[in-house]
C-alpha cells in the first residue's frame, strides 16, 4: 500500500519527516486516550462505592455522593476525550495539510 494516500483525492505525497512526526502524534493520542479511559474506570469505581455508602443513610456519606454528582466528573471525563480526539486530529491536519477540493 505504498503511497496510497496519492489515490485519496486531496491528499499530498508526505515525507518521511512528516510520516514520523505523525505517528508520534498518533501515538500520543492512543497514550492519552488510554489514560483517559483509566480515568473513566476510576470515576465509575468512585460513583459507585459512593453510591453504596450513601444507601446507608450516613449523612456524610449522602453530602459525598451529592458533591460528586454535581461535579459531573463523568461528563468532563467525556469531553475531555472529545477533545483530545479533536486535539490528534487538528495535529495530524496540520501535518497532512490537506487541500479542500
């Protein structure tokens, strides 16, 4: 498959240079996308001993579990993937520099 980005319309021939630098990229990405998914199977972890704590009635434990829903940390942990998608991908565009036609 050598050189089959020349038969993507809009695409141009990269040199080695950029090939690298874009899989270094790339590979920052899959880094980050699995810290980020560490983190998303920390906070259900949280949520849920939270969640069984407060079942008990413990008033500390109720205030806990209302603090850490309203901190949303599973939606900011969402987003945050969003956004480091959309980070590699203006990262890799800026490598590729594309043409619009």
């Amino acid at each position: 498959m050598e050189n089959q980005h020349r038969k993507i319309s809009g695409y141009r021939e990269l040199s080695q240079e950029e090939v690298d630098l874009m899989n270094r990229i790339k590979a920052k990405g899959t880094e980050l996308l699995q810290l980020q998914a560490e983190l998303a199977n920390h906070l259900l972890d949280q949520r849920q001993k939270k969640a069984i704590a407060s079942e008990n009635g413990q008033q500390a434990a109720v205030h806990e579990f209302v603090r850490f829903s309203r901190a949303e940390p599973e939606r900011w942990a969402a987003i945050g993937k969003t956004d480091i998608q959309t980070g590699i991908m203006a990262l890799v565009r800026a490598v590729a520099q594309p043409s619009e036609a």
